[in-house]
C-alpha cells in the first residue's frame, strides 16, 4: 500500500553543500560561481524520491548573498535552480539574497524562508524537518520549529547554536535518520 502524501509535513533541504556540492576553500564552503561548477550530488534524487515516498514535500531553502555583493548574477542562480527542477522533485526553491547587513528576516540562521513555506503551502513546522551543512541552517530549523539535521562536512566555522536533532555526514544518512522517526512514530502512535 503506497504511503499516504501528508501535505502538512515536509522537508528543508539547504542548497550548497546539501544537494549540490560545495567549492570548499581553507575549510570554508562557498557556493558554485558558475553553471559549470554546478554538481549535483550523485545521491540527492533518490534520497528526494525517498523522502516523497514518506510523505513530505521539498523545499530547498538557500542563502545566496553573493548576488547582493555583486559577485554573483540572478540569472545564474536561477540557472542552477532550474537545473535543480529539472532532475530532483522539489516543490519550492526559495532563496535570500541579501547580505548579512540588511539584517533582513529571510537570511538564515532567521527562520524566514520556512516560515514563508509555511504561509504559502500550510505546513506543520512541528512535523517537518531541516537538513543543512552549516550552523546557519541548523539555527533556522530550530527557530522555525523543526528537527533538524546536521551534516557534517566539518568546516572551520563555528556551531549551531541549538545542538542539532541529529548529525550525519551524508544526505543518505540524514534521509534514513528521517525514515526512521517517521516509522518509530507512526509504529508509537499506533500503540497509543
């Protein structure tokens, strides 16, 4: 029997570093800078159909202030976006592109982005879950509600401040740690 497609719950996915790769340099991710440099990680769409096959919907949740800084264009982000469409099923890409200086309530670690998500689409934060690669990812999931999941590329910068729901090193790894609250709650709440 095919599992039950929840549209309350879902799943945050952060962009670089999660479901693409990062360009990491002295310990420090940064995003790709061109269209070229844009790989996917090889595992991100059937971890993405995995995670549709429980339920969730996807949304990708992304920082990308390099556009405000002027190092970066629109259109080339929105190329990598749409390439992201292409392949992986995701309902939503939203992005920040401000700096850090605009103090504004999109950028993570504010919770913004998903709380936008959560107008738009009616989800439950309480049952959705964040999977991020840096602490700014970590703190929005926590302020927004969610479980979240760290992970971890170990990269020189400092932690989340709120201790991630769990920390993994790949997104096959966050996706089965997913899977498996999902089925220790529902195996729970059938004993209630």
């Amino acid at each position: 029997m095919p599992p039950v497609f929840n549209r309350t719950r879902a799943v945050f996915l952060d962009r670089d570093g999660v479901i693409n790769h990062a360009v990491v340099r002295d310990g420090r991710p940064y995003p790709p800078a061109t269209l070229e440099e844009f790989t996917i990680v090889r595992e991100a769409r059937r971890c993405l159909q995995r995670l549709r096959e429980l339920g969730f919907r996807l949304f990708v949740v992304t920082n990308q202030p390099d556009v405000s800084r002027g190092w970066q264009s629109v259109s080339v982000v929105e190329g990598m976006h749409d390439r992201l469409r292409e392949v992986l099923p995701v309902d939503d890409i939203l992005v920040c592109f401000h700096d850090d200086t605009a103090n504004c309530t999109c950028r993570k670690p504010r919770p913004g982005l998903l709380l936008a998500a959560q107008q738009n689409h009616r989800l439950e934060l309480s049952e959705s879950f964040l999977i991020g690669d840096r602490w700014k990812d970590i703190d929005a999931g926590h302020a927004a509600g969610c479980k979240t999941i760290l992970i971890d590329r170990q990269y020189r910068e400092r932690p989340p401040r709120h201790e991630p729901d769990a920390r993994v090193t790949t997104l096959r790894a966050a996706v089965d740690w997913i899977e498996q609250q999902v089925t220790n709650g529902v195996s729970q709440n059938a004993k209630s």
